[in-house]
C-alpha cells in the first residue's frame, strides 16, 4: 500500500513536502507544497518544462511532477519538510526524456527476465571555498593527501553532520575517508536496488550541499575542480539478483564470478564509449579519464576499456567475488542515468553472451601501452556524444525520445564550450 502523505505529515511533524525532480543534466528542481494541500497534488506539482533542462519549449503544456510516497526523505536537519522524488508526466502521459523514467523503464526489462540490479555508489566531492577558487582548508597540503587523519578531522563536523543524516535515515553508512586530493571526500553507505540507490543518490548530493553551505563552506562534485589534483569520481559496485539469490556469483567462476556477470561486464566493455556520454556527462569530465599524473601521482581513474582485479588502474575492478566496480563514473553523472546505462548495457551483454575479453594483471598507467587492442576512452564530449547517438541498443533501451533529447541538449553545452576563446589558445597561437 501506498504511504498516505497527509496521514504522514501528520504523525512526522511535516509542515511542507519538496515534490523533486532531476533534469537531463543533474539538477535538482522542486516545488514547495504544504502539507495541508499535499491531497490536492494528485496530478502532480505543475512546472514549465522549458525552464529546465529538458528538451521543451515555452510552447508545451504544463509539466506535472507527480510524487512517489515511497521515496519519502524527512529532511535530518529540517524536519519539518519532507523530500519526495517524482515522476514527471505531461498531457496525461509519462515525459519519456525524464531520467527518473528511463531507469524504471530499464529496471522493467530487467525484471521481465527475471533480474534485479542492486548497485552501490562511491561518492566523491570536494570541500571547497564559497567562491570556488581554492579548497576550503588551507592547511590541506600534503602531496598524498588520501587517508590523512588530520586533514579528515578538521572536517569532522560537516562529516560528522552528513554521516549522522544518513545514520538517521537508515542508509547504513559504513565508512568516510579523505580522498587523494587536498580537501576531497568520500562517503560509503549500503548497497540497495538500483531505483533506491538512484533517489539516495540524487538526494545525498543535495545534503552535502545543504550541510556544507550550513558550515560556511561550499561541496562541489565537478569531476576535475583543480587540474593538478585527483578528480572526483562515482564507482558504482554491481551485483544481479534473481530470486533472492546473487546470480554474479559463483565459488567456482573465475574471481568468484559467474558467467552471467561475465556477460553482463561483457555488455558494459562493449558499449564503453557511448555510456560515457552518461557516466561523463560534461566538457569537464575528459579532464578526469585518462587524465596526466595528478600531485599525488596517480588520477585513479581509467584511461582504456579494460578490466583486472583487485586493480584500480582499470575499467572495470573485480575487488571481491559476487560482483564488480565500475570505475567511469564520475561526480557530474546524473544518478538516475548512471544506474540505467549500466543496467541497459549489461542486460545487452547477457542477452548477446557478451564476452569481456582476457583479464589483464597489469598497471594500466605504466603499461598499457603493452595492450595496443585495449580501446582508449573517447578523449572529450563530442566523441562521447557521438558515440551514444550511433548506439542503437542503448537508444532502444532507453528511449528514442530520451536519447534526441539528451544528445540535443549536450551537443548545445558543447558547442557553448568550442565557441570560448581559452587563455591556453591565445598563449600557444598568436604568433603563429
């Protein structure tokens, strides 16, 4: 049965409920109802679709972004409001461009073979100044930052504030480290279904935000913020599940492994270049893959489509048996979008017995140059673009209508970009 939203407001001490959607591009747009008129939003919490990203016009109907009860978030620091994510309709019918949308879709095709994806996200961002010119903690400055305990502890009441949130919610919150750059962070909580893990997703990157802005400082997860220091990335830890029982593992498959997560890993190798366009979804995240030594000496980020492991130099690392990290990803992802390219490629890669290939036990930064027929990552947006507009499986799986859209949209950001004089460009071409 439903949650009863009135019936909730009341018992919770719910004043106002945020009706939430994310737009092709991440951000997170709302509407502020009280919890008095929350029965009269049947139809959903009315927007302008063209005042989002999203690929409308001011000519279209009102857009209606109806709330789903059981993704109901009681704000930890503001109790008083409720967060809902919605699913966005328009004339009566589902928006099929909205992302939200597209992974249900895809989580129904895999439920039609009798699969669920349960994922788990590794979420990195950094703590930085309210202008956003230099890290918020100036102290920060060891050159292999990542696990420092007293760079971690001075930030030990935002961390704390974000941790308890997650433990109050019941996120299962198990670990936060300092990351390998100055003042970059990472916080861990259980794995759940894909859809669960995309709402806290989306919501988790609103909470850091909020709870930064409360402590005087700014969180950004812009995958590349410095260039000379490690970028933030999202990993995404991958298991298939089938009647209660994890289907990617097996005690005698290689690394644990089964066939079908061989597949699956398969379906994801196969279709690489064209779900970066979602796992690295701006100008800024070529910045980050394949990227040149970072401070620390490492970019901890992928630069070929390959798999290994317990290796962090690849694609793909396969740290324990019974499932896989995806190690593209980075912090601008879109969370719903992150979860259904996944599922769409691996789903592919099962249904075509997919084969990843040979395992390869090497550092890739040191000598992937060994592996000539390891495929590079696309080198920047466009040729991300491009290869998700050419990928038919992943445009049938996740919509005609959603893939003009977002290829529209990001070849529009791209162009913005290529229309910018740089100072790099005056520097090396003046006097050509």
């Amino acid at each position: 049965m439903a949650i009863d939203l009135a019936a909730e407001a009341q018992s919770r001490g719910i004043r106002h409920f945020l009706i939430s959607f994310l737009d092709l591009f991440g951000v997170m747009r709302a509407k502020l109802v009280p919890a008095a008129s929350i029965t009269e939003m049947r139809e959903g919490a009315g927007f302008g679709g063209f005042a989002t990203w999203l690929d409308m016009t001011p000519a279209d109907p009102d857009m209606f972004a109806v709330a789903d009860p059981d993704s109901l978030i009681q704000l930890p620091w503001k109790p008083e409001v409720g967060w809902l994510a919605s699913d966005l309709r328009m004339a009566g019918a589902p928006v099929e461009q909205a992302p939200r949308l597209v992974l249900k879709r895809v989580i129904a095709a895999a439920e039609k073979v009798g699969y669920t994806m349960h994922t788990g996200v590794e979420c990195e961002f950094f703590l930085i100044a309210p202008d956003g010119t230099a890290i918020f903690d100036s102290t920060d400055r060891q050159p292999k930052p990542c696990y420092d305990q007293s760079a971690l502890m001075r930030r030990y009441e935002v961390i704390a504030a974000i941790s308890d949130a997650m433990l109050a919610l019941g996120w299962g919150p198990y670990q936060t480290d300092h990351e390998d750059a100055n003042g970059q962070f990472e916080m861990n909580w259980q794995y759940a279904p894909a859809l669960l893990t995309a709402d806290r997703h989306a919501f988790f990157k609103y909470m850091v935000k909020t709870i930064a802005e409360q402590h005087g400082m700014r969180a950004t997860f812009m995958p590349k913020p410095f260039p000379n220091l490690t970028g933030s990335g999202c990993h995404v830890h991958v298991s298939l599940w089938q009647d209660g029982r994890n289907v990617f593992a097996d005690p005698g498959g290689e690394l644990g492994l089964s066939d079908v997560a061989y597949h699956f890993m398969g379906g994801v190798m196969a279709h690489a270049e064209a779900l970066c366009a979602l796992t690295n979804p701006t100008v800024n995240s070529y910045k980050r893959i394949d990227a040149p030594m970072t401070a620390s000496g490492a970019t901890w980020s992928p630069n070929a489509v390959t798999y290994g492991g317990n290796n962090r130099t690849h694609m793909i690392r396969i740290p324990d048996a019974g499932r896989f990290e995806l190690r593209l990803g980075d912090g601008a992802a879109n969370p719903y979008l992150l979860q259904a390219g996944l599922l769409a490629a691996g789903l592919d890669g099962i249904a075509e017995r997919r084969d990843p290939g040979r395992r390869l036990d090497l550092n890739m930064y040191t000598d992937g140059h060994t592996v000539p027929e390891a495929r590079r990552l696309p080198k920047n947006l466009l040729d991300a673009l491009r290869a998700f507009a050419g990928s038919e499986v992943l445009r049938q799986a996740l919509g005609a209508e959603f893939t003009d859209a977002y290829v529209k949209l990001r070849q529009q950001e791209w162009d913005s970009y290529a229309r910018h004089l740089t100072q790099w460009e005056r520097d090396t071409t003046l006097d050509v």
